[in-house]
C-alpha cells in the first residue's frame, strides 16, 4: 500500500498496514476482500492479485478441499472450529514455495454477511531456530554418549593394560618381534598379531599403536570373542535410537571411537562367517553405516588384528574368507611362546610379583637363582598369563615373607605324559575320548594328551572332527 494510501485510511487500515503480521478479509464464499502489505510481501502477490481470488490461493492444495468443507460448515452451522485457535500450518507463496504459518481466524456477522478475519505470522525463523535447537540438543547428546563410551573404554584400557603391564624381555625371539613393531610401526598398514594364548598380543597392539603417528587418539579394543552375533554391527558400527528392541538412544560403535586412531580386533578368527563380509567392507572402504540408519560414515582408523588361531587353516576349512585373511594379513607379527624366550622368564617374573605384591599390598619377596630354576624348567602352555597367575598365587602364599612356589606352580608333567604321542601321530578315537574326558574343553584335552592346544586343534580340523569349530581357543 502506498505511503499516501496510507494517511487517507481509516485509522483500522492504518495500523493493519503498519503491522509486522499478515490481515486478510475474506466474505462468507472465501473471496478475499482485504490484505494489508505485511500479507502481500509474506506471500509474495500484489494486493490486487489477490483481492476477489479465493483464499485457497494462499495455501497448498492438499489443505484446500478441507479448507473450502470447514468453511461451507461454518456459514451453514455457525459453528467455527478453529475460530480464536492459534493453529500452525503451512502457507503458499506466489512461486510455489511453502513455508510454516501461524494462524488464527475470527470472525462477525452470520450467513452470507460473515466477514472472516485471518491473521498471520511467519514463523519460518522460529522453525529454524527450534531445529538448530533440537539439532544442538541431539549433538549434545551424542557427544555426552560419546564421552560415556569413551570413559568405559578408558576404564577397560586401564584395567587390560593392568593385566602384563609392559613388555619385558631382551631375547633374541622377543628382540625379532620387536624389530618387526618397529619396522611397521609409523606406517598405516594392517597387522595381523599371531601367537598363542597368553603370549601378550595385546601388548604388541599398544606398542603400534604407541609408536605411530596416531599415539594421541584412541586405543580402542574389541574381543570380538565376546561379541554376541545379533549384537556384532552394532558393537562395531553403531545404531540409532530404535533400531531394535532395546535401542533407547543412538550409540556410536567401536570404529566411530577409533576415529583417527588403532581400532584392535582381538580373536578376530571368532567372527561369524555370515559377517565376516561387513567387517571386510569397512577395512577396504573405510566406511559403514549405523543399524537402523542410511547415512555413510566415513572412518580414519588403522587396524592391528590378533588371533590364536591359524587363519590359513580356517580359511582351508572355509571357516574364514579368504578375501578377509588377506585383507588382515598385510603385515604379520608372530609373538613367539614364553618357552621359546626362556631367557626372559627370569625379568618377568620378577617384574609380575612386584605388580602382583604392590596390588596385594604386601612386601615383594625375593626370587632366588633356585626359583628361577624351577621357572625355567617349567614349559609354560599358558604363556605369560600363566606366569602372571603363578606369580600372584606366590605372592598369596608367601605373604610378606620368603618366596614359596610350592602350591603356586603347577607340578611338574608325569613321565606318561612326556612320553606322549606327538599331535601328528594322535588318531581320532584317542582325541575324541579326550574331549568327553574333558567336557568338550580342548585346552584340557590337550593336557591329558601331552600336546599344545593349538597342535591339538590343526589336528581335529585335519581328521574333521568337529569339536575344531565348537570350543574355539581363548583370548589372549
């Protein structure tokens, strides 16, 4: 409305044309009879394309059949619905373009003498700023997950770096390893750790992880042993709030937290094989998705596998793909057997009843060239764990005083079974009986025959027992 327009109005018309909110008239057939200049730059139409046009041409089609019903009601009934109501809906523009209103309708008179009132707000910022807001709260809300995941895997760091402490040792088989940690250490290449139960795979992880370029972001473990298979994607991926029966919030998985870190997949042969296929995926592509959402995450993660089993011979048995072995397998670091690093018993064990008598809060006692002779004698099929518990049932035992081992280290094997078959020579009817000896446990199976566990296990898995698939070997 022009500015000389304005001063000839009636005082009405001069506060509706100097209002920030849209007034639109409209007779009792809908026909638009007045709209004050908030109006016709709200919506985009000169006032005369819209004075005597229907005031359906303000809003989307899909409101105007209800619109023109609720209307027809009112003239017939004079009963209003939304009348005095503030009610949000959705405006049109002159362009096509929709944007959110408030609105509210009054109305005079009766019949065909109603006069509709309209009045209206755009509330497109408000809109803007209530989804920043919900969109901020949300942020907040994943980054106060995020820090929780965080915190319990500190806590789970803290306790499994507990569990060793630290590499110990200077033998030329713990020497060779270690060369090979530093050779591939500051590089992004994959390393799969191989070894026995209780070597300290998970020592070496922390190593690379420590000396790469990515020892200032996460460490973040996963056994994938302890994975349940309904709950593997999102253990590793994540999932969003309702993706399924127990989802109450969205939650980040274990890649998300090694972003820019050393995600380790510890026992990474227990994968199912059915999804073995979508950790392979994120390991080529550096991508995934969150249960339950369509959005592609990207990931910048360098990953250190572990296993205690002979991938080459599960991939053989088609228990592991071989697309994955090769993708894990781009740097192996063997972790040789405490018995074949004897030299470095004597360090270690003195350096795990110094841990285990400060826990216990107890003097350390002395360990004696006799001691280490006993140490030494023994072969160690648990490895440094073994070692690890020994040492602390010493520290039990002496309570303060002179080191006992007697009731701490386990009796020396009987001379029937270091005369044992070697595993090669084992038939099947000898390791079946075994196992029903031992429950089905193959670690206790494999003690009764006088052989390792893992010549124990290539051995089923050549003869095709399946016992190989159903008592799969122990993190470590």
């Amino acid at each position: 409305m022009s500015e000389a327009r304005v001063r000839q109005a009636s005082p009405f018309r001069f506060i509706s044309e100097t209002v920030p909110d849209a007034i639109i008239f409209a007779d009792h057939a809908g026909l638009v009879t007045y709209c004050n200049a908030a109006a016709c730059e709200m919506f985009g139409h000169a006032d005369e394309a819209v004075l005597g046009r229907p005031l359906t041409i303000l809003m989307p089609d899909r409101y105007r059949k209800a619109h023109n019903a609720g209307l027809a009601r009112f003239v017939a009934t004079g009963r209003p619905r939304m009348m005095g109501q503030i009610v949000e809906l959705t405006g049109e523009r002159a362009d096509g373009s929709e944007f959110p209103i408030e609105i509210s309708f009054s109305a005079n008179g009766e019949g065909t003498d109603i006069m509709l009132v309209a009045f209206i707000r755009d509330i497109t910022e408000r809109k803007r700023v209530q989804a920043e807001l919900v969109r901020r709260a949300e942020q907040i809300s994943a980054l106060k997950d995020a820090l929780e995941r965080e915190r319990d895997y500190l806590r789970e760091e803290v306790k499994a770096a507990g569990a060793f402490g630290e590499i110990v040792g200077d033998s030329p088989a713990l020497r060779a390893t270690m060369e090979q940690v530093d050779a591939v250490a500051r590089t992004d290449a994959t390393v799969l750790i191989t070894g026995e139960s209780g070597v300290g795979k998970e020592l070496i992880a922390r190593a690379l992880h420590e000396r790469s370029p990515r020892a200032d972001h996460a460490l973040v473990k996963v056994n994938c042993a302890t994975v349940p298979k309904e709950l593997f994607e999102s253990e590793f991926f994540g999932h969003v709030k309702g993706a399924f029966t127990g989802a109450a919030k969205t939650r980040e998985g274990r890649f998300q937290l090694a972003h820019e870190g050393t995600i380790f997949l510890d026992e990474v042969g227990e994968i199912p094989l059915e999804l073995q296929s979508k950790l392979l995926r994120v390991l080529q592509e550096q991508e995934f998705e969150r249960v339950g959402d369509d959005r592609t995450r990207r990931v910048d993660v360098r990953v250190v596998a572990a296993t205690n089993r002979d991938l080459a011979e599960e991939v053989a048995q088609g228990r592991f793909r071989q697309d994955l072995y090769y993708r894990l397998n781009v740097f192996p670091v063997s972790v040789p057997p405490l018995r074949e690093r004897s030299a470095d018993i004597p360090a270690l064990a003195r350096h795990l009843l110094q841990r285990a008598s400060t826990r216990l809060k107890v003097p350390a006692p002395a360990l004696e060239p006799v001691h280490v002779e006993r140490l030494c004698a023994y072969d160690w099929p648990g490895n440094i764990r073994e070692l690890q518990n020994v040492m602390e049932r010493a520290a039990i035992l002496s309570r303060g005083g002179a080191l006992r081992l007697d009731g701490a280290l386990p009796t020396p094997p009987t001379a029937e079974a270091t005369s044992a078959p070697s595993a090669s020579q084992l038939d099947g009817d000898a390791i079946e009986a075994a196992l029903a000896d031992a429950g089905g446990n193959v670690s206790r199976a494999a003690q009764r025959l006088g052989v390792t566990r893992q010549s124990l296990y290539r051995r089923m898995a050549k003869l095709g027992l399946s016992g190989a698939s159903t008592n799969a070997p122990s993190s470590g």
